[in-house]
C-alpha cells in the first residue's frame, strides 16, 4: 500500500490527503476545495484536458 500523496492549500497551508480534495468533471478538469478554509479552484486542465 502506498502512502497517500499531500496536497497544502494555497491560501491556509492545511494539508490533506489528495483524495479527499478533487473532484473530477465529465471534460477531464478537475475541482480543488480546501475542507478547512472552503478555498476553491475550479477548472484545472489535467494532462489529459
């Protein structure tokens, strides 16, 4: 099992574990929200979009 990729919020430093902070769209993009400070980036291009 390997251990779970971090991920710290831009704007409050909080880390997490980067399962818990993406959400993946139907056109590859993904969204961040940060659980502690409810920062979000939207629109993420991926390698893939």
């Amino acid at each position: 099992m390997t251990p779970d990729i971090m991920v710290t919020c831009p704007k409050c430093q909080d880390q997490k574990p980067i399962n818990l902070l993406f959400t993946a769209q139907s056109n590859q993009n993904i969204i961040y929200k940060c659980q502690s400070c409810q920062f979000e980036q939207r629109n993420i291009e991926t390698k893939k979009g």
